[in-house]
C-alpha cells in the first residue's frame, strides 16, 4: 500500500467519527456586489495561519449545510486545514446559474484573506457535483490562477448531451463499452425544471417544469433516494395541476417509483434540453475553460454514481491538456446510495481511495 500523510491519517479518523476539535464561525462575503454567507471552518488551538481550501457545494437546498459537506469540512479541519464554504443562494434555488461559479471563489479567497486564517500562499480549491467542472476551471481564470495552488473534483461532468442522456436512460460510454445504470430522477427533475420551457416544442409546459421544481426541492430536503416510493404520492398530487396534453411528458420526467425508468424517447430530450441549456447558460459547457485550466487537479468519481456517470470524469481527464491530472474511479463515493460490492474487493478499493484522498489533502 502506497504510504499515506499524517494528514490523511486524521482525515480517515474523523471521518470515521473521531474529529478532532475545531471552531465553526459564519462570516459574510462579497461576491461583486452581492452579499453571500459562508462557513469558515479551521482546526481549534493550531499554531499560524494554516493551509486553506475554497469548497463548493452542489445543486441543493441544503447548500453549505448539507450533512454530507459538513462531514467533509469538519474532517478536513481535523487534518489541519482550514476551509471555507461559501452560500450560492441560486444553487439553494435549484437554478443551474454556472457563471456564478468564479465570482464566488474570488470572494471566498478574499474571505480566507481577511480572515488572518489563511498561510500567505495558494489555496486548493474543491468542487463537488455540478459545482467540479467549474471549480476545476478556475485554476486557469485569470486573476484567479495565481491564487489556486490546487483543485480537486468529486463526481463532475464534462459532456453536457452524455450526462444529460444518462440522467434519461441511464446508458454512457466509456472506452468504447456501453454501460447502464439506473439513473437517479433528481438529474431530470434538476435539468427540466431549468431548461424543459426552452425547447422547442415545450414553451408552454411551465406547469411541468414548476412541477419538478417542487419535487427536487422535496427530495433534496428530505434526503431520500429519488427513486424511492416516498415519492409517489407527490408525483400524484403534482399530476393532477398538469395539463391533459402533458401528461406524457411529466410521467416521462418523473416516473412513478416502479414504472419505465429509462424510456428509448427520453435520449432525444436529453439532447433538446442540452442545446437549450447551452443557448441559455454558454458557460454550463465547460469544455473551454477547462482546457486553460494549468493547476494540479485530483478526480474522484464513484463507478455506480446513480446521479453522473463515472465517464464524465474520464472525459474531464482529457479536457485538462494543461494540468496535472489524476483520476481515480472508486466504489466508495457515490452522489446517491452506494451498491453493495465484495468485501474481497476493499483490498483495493479502499487503498485506491485513500491514495486519492492524500493526494488532494497534499494539494496546499
């Protein structure tokens, strides 16, 4: 087994749940004009400034405060760095809104500046789900790269149509294999309630993406799988406010827990809701900026991640010409619930993973 930092070690042991003590305080930043909350979090009685990272959430209505995050700051303080989560009150929203991405990190390091926490050296900067790609493109935007001494994404999309179909059929490539998995609903329910009113064809089904709203929002606070039938009885009551005309298409988006997950037409929506979604949002494509990105950059991504495909960080991998790149596919991290696997295969897995997770905790 490759030898692993004392950092990684602490980590490890937090995680499992024995964290070491640390403080927690709320500060407040400005994100070009617009105030925005963030949680600082740094290791309690350290001696000086200390290694600091930028983290990112994703597209939830827990934002800075989803458990999961917590757990993750709370563990990294207890290996002796320090972060900082900043508040996009538009991703709380459920609004795919990927501009916002770079202002708020610019005003998360000024925020670790301030706040005396900081070493006077780049920080690592962390991105998780939707929020990697964008995290990751940093490390070539100018005025922000000099500041980034490393990045870091866990289970991040690059190609807008193949996250997109797979969030409909659960079918992506990779290395020239098809592979299937169930895909998680709250994808679909995401992305049409952002972009399903601009396709063409659809202008008039705002009661359908209004629809899926609600539903994310119910799932993303509840926390249960999607596909769970504590679901069923929403999806009934959201059917009856949506049009005779469209029925079809909301059964399409938000199946009833035992129907057709995957139907065979859900692949040519995906590919209007991604030309929609570019038109829209150009930056939520990420493929140029990423390719200026020059920062050393760690992936994660789960092999059964139900939400993106583990392919979409491989494809990252060859978006990043410039950077540094390592790549690690695991059974261990997921964005929905974890498949069972082997207890023979935690020889390897678990190994690969704390690997992986070294070298992002080495990254600053």
């Amino acid at each position: 087994m490759t030898r692993i930092s004392s950092r990684t070690v602490r980590y490890t042991r937090a995680w499992l749940g024995r964290p070491h003590e640390h403080d927690v305080e709320d500060i407040v930043l400005d994100r070009d004009g617009v105030t925005i909350p963030a949680t600082l979090t740094r290791p309690r009685g350290a001696k000086g400034r200390v290694p600091a990272w930028v983290v990112t959430h994703g597209i939830t209505r827990p934002g800075r405060a989803h458990a999961q995050l917590v757990r993750f700051t709370n563990a990294v303080a207890s290996a002796g760095i320090a972060t900082i989560v900043p508040e996009v009150p538009e991703w709380r929203e459920l609004r795919l809104a990927p501009e916002l991405s770079a202002p708020t990190i610019r005003a998360a390091i000024q925020g670790l500046r301030e706040s005396g926490v900081a070493r006077d050296q780049p920080v690592g900067v962390v991105g998780f789900s939707f929020g990697a790609p964008h995290a990751i493109a940093a490390g070539g935007e100018p005025g922000l790269m000099d500041d980034i001494g490393g990045t870091a994404g866990f289970g991040g999309y690059c190609d807008l149509e193949a996250t997109f179909r797979f969030m409909m059929t659960g079918r992506h490539e990779s290395n020239g294999q098809t592979h299937f998995l169930r895909p998680d609903p709250y994808g679909r329910w995401i992305v049409a309630a952002n972009y399903l009113t601009a396709v063409p064809g659809h202008e008039d089904a705002g009661d359908v993406a209004q629809a899926l709203r609600a539903l994310a929002v119910h799932a993303s606070e509840i926390g249960a799988a999607s596909w769970d039938t504590v679901y069923d009885p929403l999806i009934g009551e959201l059917k009856e406010g949506i049009s005779e005309a469209r029925q079809g298409l909301f059964a399409l988006l938000a199946p009833l827990a035992d129907a057709d997950n995957t139907p065979a037409d859900g692949a040519d929506l995906a590919e209007d809701m991604a030309t929609a979604a570019r038109r829209i949002d150009p930056l939520i494509d990420p493929a140029d900026a990423l390719s200026a990105a020059r920062r050393p950059v760690t992936l994660l991504h789960g092999f059964k991640d139900h939400l993106i495909p583990f392919s979409e960080s491989r494809r990252l991998a060859a978006a990043l010409p410039q950077a540094e790149t390592r790549l690690t596919i695991t059974r261990l991290f997921g964005h929905s619930a974890r498949d069972p696997f082997p207890v023979s295969a935690a020889l390897t897995e678990v190994p690969r993973f704390l690997a992986a997770l070294d070298r992002i905790l080495r990254m600053t």
